[in-house]
C-alpha cells in the first residue's frame, strides 16, 4: 500500500476500483466482503502509515447509485512528525472496550475523507461526543439513502447545523 500511494504523493490524491485495487495488492481472492477489506487493508494500512513512514492517507467511499461501494478516492499527504505521534496518544486506552469503540467511530468519520487534523481540532476539540455519535448516524443513514460527493463536508456542515 505505501509504494502505491507514495507514486501518487505528488498528485495527492487516485481513485481506483475496488476490485482493481484488491488485484493490485493480490487480495483479489481473499476479501469478498467490503467491510473484511476495509478492516484488515484499508484501515490497518492507515494506521501504520501514519505511524510508521512519510506519508499518510485518507480515503472516500464512492458508490455510483447505489449503496455498494465501487471505488475509493484516497488523498494522500506528508506525513509531520505532530501527525506520526497523534494516533500514537489514542493507544494507551483507559478502558480496552471504550477505546475500540471510540476507535470505530473516529475510522468511519476518518473514512469520510475527513483529516486528521480536522478531527481533532475542529470535531473533537469542539463537540462533545454523544453529539458526534448523534450526528455520525445522521449522516451514515443520510449517506445509504442519497449520493453524497463530499462526505466530509457534509458531514462538517452537519455537525455545524
């Protein structure tokens, strides 16, 4: 996944099919599920990316009138030192359960498109987090039933309004 994503830096962000992406990083046969490759690839190679080398990523979902996701827009950027360390903070968990589950939540605000900057500075430095949760759900069942370009902002706006 970093050799795919480093030769796209420069231009910061590549779409690709997910059936294409799954052959290009030879998983084609071994997820089937969406939700088994967004977990054990796309959210495992966020993660340690972020934590371990020059570059970081965040991605959106495309479907194209329907609720399957069919391609996935990933935006990729330098990876700053205060960015290698932030996800380094949320894995010391007070409470084993609290942390996963407040590690979904953040992952699929995260796979919106949203930056990490952004969520934590403008979405949990400001909002409390039941009204983050109440808003997250809004915009996932919003999302299954209307094509939403910018999921991200949306979502932001959302919080917003």
């Amino acid at each position: 996944m970093y050799e795919l994503l480093k030769s796209y830096e420069g231009i910061g962000k590549r779409i690709f099919d997910i059936e294409e992406l799954k052959q290009i990083l030879g998983v084609d046969d071994k997820y089937t599920k969406y939700a088994n490759f967004k977990k054990r690839i796309l959210l495992k190679a966020q993660e340690d990316l972020s934590l371990h080398t020059d570059i970081c990523f965040t991605f959106e979902e495309l479907s194209e009138g329907s609720r399957r996701v069919e391609k996935i827009a990933f935006y990729i950027k330098k990876n700053t030192p205060n960015e290698k360390t932030k996800p380094q903070a949320r894995q010391e968990p007070k409470n084993h359960t609290d942390s996963t589950a407040e590690d979904l939540w953040l992952d699929e605000i995260r796979s919106f498109g949203v930056l990490e900057e952004v969520l934590q500075s403008q979405i949990i430095g400001q909002y409390d987090e039941k009204f983050i949760l109440e808003t997250l759900k809004y915009c996932k069942a919003y999302f299954k039933a209307t094509l939403v370009t910018n999921k991200a902002g949306f979502f932001l706006q959302a919080l917003q309004k």
